[in-house]
C-alpha cells in the first residue's frame, strides 16, 4: 500500500508539471491571436507564481486543517478550471484572471508532497519524483505543437490538457480507500503541530537557509526563464515555425523529465551534493552549446543538455533538507523553499521580456547564464555552512 500511495504522489506531480510548459509553447501563437506585445507572457507567469507563493507559506496552516488527498483533490481542480479558462479566453485580462486559480492549486501540493518524500523515501524516489513532472511538462508543449500543426489552434492544446487534469481529480476522488488505508501515511501531516515552529523570519535565520533559498530562487528563475522563452527564441533568432520551435522547446523538459529518470538509479549511491554539482556541470556545458550561432541543431542539443543538467539540481536540494535543517523544520523550509522558488519563477521571465524590447534575442543564452552563476555560488555556499551536520547526518546513518 506505500508503494501504491507513492505511485499516487506521482500522478499528483504529473498534473503539476502538465501546464508549466504550455505558455512558453503556445505562446508565439497566442500573443498574436490576443494583439499584445511578446513580452506579455511574462505577466500571465507572474500571477500564477504569484499564486504559488501565497499557498506554499500557507501550506503548513492548510496541512493542520485538511487531509493530503483533499489538498491535491482542491489543488489539481483548481489547475484544471484556470486551464479551462484560459482555453476559452479571447482577451489578455481573461489570461490573468484564470492564471490566479491555477497559482494557488499548485503551491500547496508542490510543497507538502516534497517534504513528505524528503522525510519519507530516499533520494531514488524524489528523483523520480520530479521526474514525473518533467513528463507532464514534456508533454504539454507536444499536445500544444500537436494541436497548432492540426490547425486546431493553441485553445486546444490547453483544452486537452484541462480534461487530463480533469480526469486527475477523477483518480484522486476515487482513491479515499487507498488514503484511508495509509492513514498513518497519509495523514502523518498531523504530527506537524509536534514540531517547533520557527516562524518565517527565524527559518531565515538558520544556518545555510539564505544559501538554499536564494539557490532555489536562481534555479527556478533559470528553468522557468529558459522554458518559456525558448520557443521565442527559436522562432525569432532562428527563424523557425511555431509548430517546429514548440517541438523543439519540448525538448527541454524532455532533458529534465528523462534526467531525473535516470538520475533515479544513481542518486542513492552518489548523495544530493554530488548529484548537484554533476548537474551544474553538465547545464554549464549546455547553455555555452546554447549560445553558439552555427549548426542548424546546435541550440536544440544545447537546450537538451541544459534539461538534463537541470534534473538532478532542485529535488537533491528538497531531498537534503532533513539533513541540513532538520526534520523537526523541513516543512518550514521547505514551504519557504517553495516560495522563492516561485519568486525566481514569477519576476525573472517577465523581467527578460522587458529586456528583449532594447537588446536582442540572441542574449536569451546570456540571461541564463547569470543565473547560473547565482545557483553555483548560492549551492556552494550552502554546503560549506552546513558541511559540520552534514558529516554528523552521514556517520550517523
């Protein structure tokens, strides 16, 4: 029965990564459609990270108030009536309006899920974990792509999707028994009000916490600046279609999606801060593939490369929370993880689109970069402030 609530945990993950690649695809086609300008997109990404925000800090008041199947019962459906939404949306205020349902369906079960496998399963299972996501966030883009070169339209790509995500809720609302029979499992968010509780300014104040929460907040602007943008970059730097460059941009969760997969045989013999540092290298490497101008496929292995580098990064940072911060604190973390996380998601992207207006499209790999910089310097720092309960944890066990 563990084994089957987990395989439930990752069904949840596939629903939350199914709508983070559809804007980034569809949207070459969609700001003509709704007459404004590129860098739009930016905006639309930043109530829903908004959203995230706001119900990530809450998560630990709504664990004490719900059980974990209704918080990814509420969570999935209120993505698929914001999805929904945006399908029929024929102005740019209605994308904004539906962007705020699906921000705060997927804050709250991003993070309460992580830090109950954080707890729970080892660094195999939060691989695979988000690598479940990556396969929602893959195949987004290709039911968008799918749906542009069948002359359907981008509405139907999130129209789709919106009866994936509804079908979700269905399996969710069916598995009470399974929840029922994992009581102890399930709801072992009860055994939160054990624990202290720092609060969010002394959670800031723990040793190494500015280090993973600004290494959360450079990730996620990377990911989320390099997922939607992608598609703009292929078709105005590159001149390609928008149907090629949805496929292509894909790829890049595709990386992430089959990375963490593979990850998932490795990670336990290797530990979180080795697999970081293997996936900071080989993203390095991508984004310099990236920015090179010659070869017709050379941005696509290049974005493909920094997928992959990017697979290993965000769950071994969540997996090692325990170790670094301690059980008794990882749901505040975590939840400020989230957070951050989501503050990189929601400024960062927005902020390249101002950019693109007074330099070229071609910086795109550049931005990037910056980033990277941040999330290596950050990770590093982390790991020298938290080396001496590092050691403690690892001769412990």
């Amino acid at each position: 029965m563990r084994i089957l609530l987990l395989a439930l945990i990752y069904i949840a993950f596939i629903s939350l990564g199914l709508p983070d690649g559809l804007l980034g695809a569809a949207w070459p086609s969609m700001y003509q459609t709704l007459s404004v300008p590129l860098s739009f997109a930016g905006y639309v990404t930043m109530v829903i990270a908004g959203g995230t925000i706001i119900s990530s800090l809450s998560c630990d008041r709504i664990s004490r108030k719900l059980s974990t199947q209704w918080i990814l019962v509420i969570s999935v459906a209120l993505t698929a009536i914001g999805i929904f939404g945006f399908s029929f949306s024929t102005a740019y205020w209605q994308l904004c309006l539906w962007a705020i349902p699906y921000g705060l369906g997927a804050g709250a079960v991003d993070s309460s899920l992580n830090n109950y496998v954080s707890l729970h399963y080892k660094s195999r299972q939060m691989s695979w974990l988000h690598s479940f996501w990556g396969v929602g966030a893959t195949v987004g883009p290709y039911i968008v792509s799918l749906c542009l070169g069948h002359s359907m339209g981008w509405e139907w790509g999130y129209r789709v999707v919106a009866f994936i995500q509804t079908g979700l809720v269905v399996i969710l609302l069916l598995s009470e028994p399974l929840w029922r029979l994992n009581a102890e499992v399930a709801h072992s968010d009860e055994n939160l009000s054990e624990r202290e509780h720092l609060g969010f300014f002394k959670t800031w104040g723990l040793p190494g916490a500015a280090f993973v929460f600004l290494s959360f907040f450079a990730y996620c602007a990377l990911e989320s600046t390099a997922g939607l943008w992608a598609a703009s970059y292929f078709v105005i730097y590159h001149g390609l279609s928008p149907e090629k460059a949805a496929s292509w941009a894909s790829l890049f969760y595709l990386g992430i999606a089959g990375g963490r997969f593979l990850d998932g045989f490795i990670a336990n013999h290797f530990g979180d801060r080795k697999m970081v540092r293997m996936g900071l290298i080989l993203l390095g490497i991508g984004l310099i593939v990236l920015s090179l101008p010659w070869g017709e496929y050379t941005p696509l292995v290049g974005l493909l490369i920094v997928g992959l580098g990017c697979a290993p990064v965000y769950p071994s940072l969540i997996h090692e929370t325990p170790i670094n911060f301690g059980r008794e604190h990882s749901q505040e973390v975590i939840g400020i993880q989230m957070a951050t996380a989501y503050v990189g998601s929601t400024f960062m992207p927005p902020l390249f689109g101002l950019l693109v207006k007074v330099i070229p499209m071609e910086c795109y790999p550049y931005y990037l970069m910056a980033f990277f910089a941040i999330l290596v310097t950050m990770s590093e720092g982390l790991n020298h402030a938290t080396k001496e309960r590092w050691l403690e944890q690892k001769q412990a066990h």
